[in-house]
C-alpha cells in the first residue's frame, strides 16, 4: 500500500485519523508539534506517542522534506536564496531575508508561474506546476531547522514563485499549519499572502478563518497599462472592490504593492489616479522601485521620481512605503525568482 503523504492532511483529517486509531484527541495535537515544532522526519521519534500508535502511523504516512539543490547569499549577507528539488525533479525557490534584527522567509506556491507578467522574471520561466501543501510548509521547516534559533519569531511572506491564489486549496491548508498553536503559530500580522488579485478567490478568503495580511500587487492606475504589464490581471475597479470587501469583512487593511517601473507607470498623473483609486480606503500603499535583471524590459525610475510619485500619496493614503529590496544582486529581490540552476 502506498504511503500518505501526511503533511499534506488538513488538521481535521490528522484529527480523523488519531480517532479512527481509537486515539484521544490530543494525540493529534502531538504529531502537529513534533513535525512542525520539533521537524520530525520520522514517527519513531515522536518519543510521547504510544509505541503501537507510532507503528501504525509509520506503516500507513511518509514525512517529506525537501532537497537544497542549490544556494547564494547576497554581497552584504542580509538575502539568501535557496533552490529546492522536489521529489518529481521539479525546481523552485525560496529566500531567507534579514532586515532590522527580524528574518522573514520568502516562500513560492508555484513552481514557475502561467501569468506571464512582464515585471518578473518567475513569468518568463513558464508553469512546471502548483507546489502541495508540505512543498509550502517544508520551505519554511527547512529554515526553522537550519538557520532560525528554536524559539524564534519570524515571518512568512507568500511573495516567491507563483500565484497563490491560484494554488487555493494548498495555500489553505498551508496556512491552517501555519496559524497553528500546534503548527508555526504565526498569527496574521507576520504572514503576508501577496496576489495579482483574483477577486473570487479573495472573496472566498475572506469568509474563511484562516489569519494573514494581504497584499495586492496592483502596479498600474490604468487597465490598459496594468495589462500590458500583468495580461491576466483583472480590471482595477474589480479587483480593488475585492480588497476593499476583504478588508472590510476582517476588519483590516490590506496593503496595495505597486512596482514603480520608470516610464511606464511613475509618471506623476499615475500618481494622482493612485491617490484617487485608494483615498479615504483601509489601503496602504507599498511601493517597490522595480529590480531590474539582465535582459529585462523594464528600468528602475531615479530617486527623484520616486521620491515625487510619493508626494500626492502622502495626504490620502493611511502609510505609504517604499519597499528597499535586499538581495537583487542574487536575484532574490521582488519579481526576480526564476527557479533555475
Ligand atoms: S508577478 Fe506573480 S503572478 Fe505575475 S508572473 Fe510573477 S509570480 Fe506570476
């Protein structure tokens, strides 16, 4: 009999499993922590369970981990990007970001991406597939073990390979460990799921339980440009309806990321329309000057014309940012992850 897989089971189904085994329900509980506490690789070791239950579960369950292919650090030390293997060959990136004391882990949902946005180097690389839900947890296990201190705060952004939401069933269950007391407790002010912006699957996000910030990359005040550079995106009212809806519904804001490409979207009418779109709105605005690579289309604007798109935002919108990417030396910035060797 083939083995299931159980880091890709919801807590429900773990739960299931323990009182199917005429288990108590804390057993369930203690299996959570010793993968994803203590990073388990083996139900032998979960020391606390009875020897017939371990035996059981080690007959019908597999625990996975991933395997480094490859890894660089940036010049200055703060951005290491790492590339996983997974079982089927396929490859995929994660980043481990230092900045002010606080180590947040970039994760990919997706090995390679289908949306083709021209401001990312994962789209030029074409779709492989969607990561399973252990893919997802095992990136953030694989820091946990090797280079966070046990009991470590930290945080997990959903910015890597991939369109999460369109991963929808994985980054659930993903998140559900991840929220866990028994699982990584991170809470919603440390997680970050950043999307293009599918307004159903926002919407059906916002009715769940499920804790984290989140984030839409918006990089355009007009539909025509917004497809030009993103040609799935949907269109500007839509999506910001869907974001103001999940706001709304959660009592929070949600942060609208905005990739300052120069020439194309900082001219300073692109800032007043910005300022227009989300005044008066629960948004706040993260500007990220773009990270250029080699033999991309676009260029990063001058200070300056940073510094000037931010002007008319300042009044209107409750914080505006601009996000300095670490690591795009490595190509481990925003937008540059590519999942190759
Ligand atoms: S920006 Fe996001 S959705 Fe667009 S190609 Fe890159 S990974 Fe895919």
């Amino acid at each position: 009999m083939e083995k299931l897989n159980i880091k890709n089971l919801s807590i429900r189904e773990i739960s299931a499993i323990a009182e199917e085994l005429g288990e108590k329900r804390h057993r369930a509980a203690q299996i959570l922590k010793w993968l994803y506490q203590k990073g388990c690789d083996g139900f032998f070791e979960m020391t606390n369970l009875p020897s017939s239950l371990r035996l059981v579960l080690d007959g019908r369950f597999e625990i996975t981990s991933l395997r480094l292919a490859d890894s660089v650090r940036s010049h200055d030390d703060a951005s290491q990007k790492f590339l996983f293997e997974s079982d089927d060959g396929v490859l995929f990136e994660a980043v481990l970001m230092e900045a002010r004391g606080r180590r947040t882990i970039c994760v990919s949902s997706q090995a390679g991406c289908a949306l083709g946005c021209t401001l990312c180097r994962t789209g030029e690389g074409g779709f492989e597939r969607d990561l399973r839900s252990d893919e997802i947890l095992n990136q953030i296990l694989f820091f946990k073990k090797n280079y966070l201190p046990p009991r470590e705060r930290f945080n997990v952004v959903f910015m890597g390979m991939g369109e999460p939401l369109l991963n929808l069933d994985s980054l659930a269950k993903a998140l559900e460990i991840i929220n866990s007391n028994d699982g990584f407790a991170l809470g919603e002010k440390r997680i970050t799921v950043s999307t293009i912006g599918i307004p159903p699957a926002i919407r059906e996000l916002a009715s769940r339980t499920l804790k984290f910030s989140l984030a839409i990359s918006l990089n355009a005040t007009t539909d025509e440009t917004r497809r030009r550079l993103m040609p799935a995106a949907r269109d500007i009212d839509d999506t910001l309806a869907a974001a103001l809806e999940f706001a709304r519904a959660r009592r929070t804001r949600v942060t609208i990321e905005y990739v300052l490409i120069a020439d194309v979207n900082d001219s300073p009418e692109d800032a007043r329309r910005l300022a227009a779109l989300t005044a008066g709105k629960p948004f706040k605005i993260n500007l990220i000057p773009f990270n250029e690579w080699d033999g991309c289309p676009h260029r990063r604007p001058s200070e300056e014309r940073i510094e000037r798109f931010m002007a008319p935002l300042l009044p209107t919108a409750p914080a505006v940012t601009v996000r300095r990417s670490q690591g795009s030396d490595i190509c481990a910035a925003c937008g540059q992850l590519r999942g190759r060797r």
